[in-house]
C-alpha cells in the first residue's frame, strides 16, 4: 500500500478527500440512533393516539402546569 501524505496530494485530491471525510461524519451525527429498533406495541400505540390528540387541536399540558406538578417551579 502507498502512502500519500498532503504535501504530495493536488489540491483537487485534497479537496475530494475533505469531502468525503466531511460526508462520512454527516452521516454518522445525522444517523437515526434508533433505527431498526421496534417499539413495544403499547409505546405504539400510545404515540398514535397522541398524534390524533394533536391533529385534534389537543397538545397536553402547559410547560408551566407540568413544572408546578414536579415542583420546580
């Protein structure tokens, strides 16, 4: 295997090279951690009823009255 180092590269090589560094750790920050995983289907189904309370108008519990329920207020 040759062994490049930046001082030989073009700048075109060194510029292809960035980017796909640049995509590489896109793509890992950007990843889904929980792809893959499956939901118990209680979880499920609770997520699907909260998004028929939202697109109901209904979206819970004020931040200030959740607040004052764990006292940290």
């Amino acid at each position: 295997m040759m062994s490049t180092t930046v001082a030989q590269m073009t700048t075109d090589e060194l510029k292809e090279m960035i980017e796909s560094i640049i995509e590489q750790k896109l793509a890992e920050l950007l990843a889904d951690p929980d792809n893959g995983l499956v939901l118990r289907p209680e979880v499920e189904q609770r997520l699907r009823q909260q998004a028929i309370l939202v697109v109901a108008g209904e979206r819970g519990q004020s931040l200030d009255d959740v607040m004052q329920q764990l006292g940290l207020n």
